[in-house]
C-alpha cells in the first residue's frame, strides 16, 4: 500500500481540477474565436475561400485540445490507480463531480 502525504494529494487534487478546467476553457475559447472568425467573414463578406485556412487551423488547435484533454484525462485515470492502492483510497483525488461519501480533499478518479 502506498503511503501518500494528506497535504500533497491536496495540493495535487487542486492541480488536477484547475488543469481540467484550463484545458476546458481553452477549448471553448478556441470555438469562439472560431464562430468569430466566421462571423466576420460573413459580414464583410470576405470570400469562403479566402478564410479556409484560418478556419482549417483553428479546426486543427481544436481537435489538438481535444486530444490534450485526452492525456490529461489518461494521466488522471493512472493517478486514481495509485490512489486506489493508497491510504488515501477513501479521500477524494481532483475528480470534478466526486462520489458521495468521500472526504473532500482531493485525489479519487472514478472508472480508472
């Protein structure tokens, strides 16, 4: 059994909620600046073709924050699995909507 120092795991639970929100709100910036772009496009009637490239890049960063999210959310999943096998198996890991009954501080991840 792992022995994980109570105050660590907090400050990690911490990271870990506050890294998932920055990669969610990098996301939903990238597609705003994407209806924007488009917006505009329209309105200054700015031909289709001339805006592709933009509108291809700002697809690209999206589905590379996606794919972020992904290795964020694989990182946590192993973090859980260490948690799980932990003296701290019954305290709450940074998971964003945490099972009732789990002391808030911070470290468990469900489906790991």
């Amino acid at each position: 059994m792992h022995q994980i120092n109570y105050n660590k795991a907090e400050k990690l639970a911490v990271d870990i909620r506050a890294t998932h929100e920055s990669i969610d709100d990098a996301l939903a910036n990238v597609a705003t600046l994407t209806s924007s772009v488009l917006e505009v496009c329209r309105v200054s009637e700015i031909h289709p073709a001339k805006s592709q490239a933009v509108i291809v890049e700002l697809a690209g960063g999206l589905t590379k924050l996606a794919d972020a999210r992904g290795g964020f959310l694989g990182a946590h999943r192993q973090i859980a699995k260490v948690q799980r096998d932990s003296n701290l198996q019954e305290v709450d890991f940074g998971c964003l909507n945490p099972p009732s009954g789990l002391a808030p501080a911070g470290l468990h991840v469900v489906n790991g």
